[in-house]
C-alpha cells in the first residue's frame, strides 16, 4: 500500500529505525506535526549526511512510473570496479534494469528524501505508509 506524502518542504528528518525488512522513518512537517513514514518490505536503504537539524527539500515516493534519469541508484547497488571482468558489468547493469523496471511497474516503490541540508536518502521497498504520530 501506498498513500500520498504530507508536504515535508522546510521540514525535518528527525529520526529512523530499522528492523528486518522494514524502516521507519521520522519526520516533522514545518508547523511542528510529527509524522512516520514506514517503509514496509524493505529492500534496499542507503542515506548520506544524517545529522542534527536535516532539513528536507522534498520527499518523493516514485512507484508506476519511470524515476527521475539522475536518481543515483549505484548508491543503493554499489556497481563493481571499472576494471572488473565484463560479466560483472553486465551483470550489474541488468539488474539496474530490473529494479527500474519493478519501479515502473508499481512492484516496488523508490522513497527520495532530497535534503535542503543533512539527511539524504534513497530507498527501495514494496509499500509505503505515512502516518502522523
């Protein structure tokens, strides 16, 4: 299940918890309204610069359609060495292919955080759920 995301603009990354296979992450929208956004058959997560204070530029849930060309997937499945045989290059840019293509179909969900400054995530899972807490 997927439901749409309250604006976050101006807001706040405040926390996140993770457990198998699920993620919970915590946010406070602009007027102070504390929110948790679950990701449920969690897949893959990565975030970059989390710190005191992350504020949040956007937060995008992308599922059912084709994601934005410049998302850095090779931040959620490290591509392997340049120098590395091309069966390992192949290998990696198919499964690029299949991840994009599950997004596309609605099979999975990519969840965006784009930071204004901190918290700077990606992820991929099979449903999301935004709830005020």
């Amino acid at each position: 299940m997927t439901e749409p995301v309250p604006h976050f603009h101006d807001g706040y990354v405040t926390g996140l918890s993770l457990r198998e296979r699920a993620a919970a992450i915590y946010l406070q929208d602009v007027v102070g309204s504390d929110y948790e956004l679950v990701l449920d058959g969690l897949e893959a997560l990565q975030i970059d610069d989390f710190r005191e204070g992350n504020i949040i530029s956007n937060v995008e849930i992308i599922t059912g359609r084709t994601p934005d060309a410049d998302t850095d997937f090779d931040r959620l499945f490290v591509p392997p060495h340049p120098s590395a045989a091309t069966q390992y290059q192949e290998a990696h840019a198919l499964l690029m292919k299949r991840q994009i293509a599950r997004i596309e179909s609605g099979e999975t969900c990519l969840v965006v955080i784009v930071p204004s400054l901190g918290a700077d995530l990606l992820a991929i899972c099979q449903g999301v759920l935004c709830r005020p807490v």
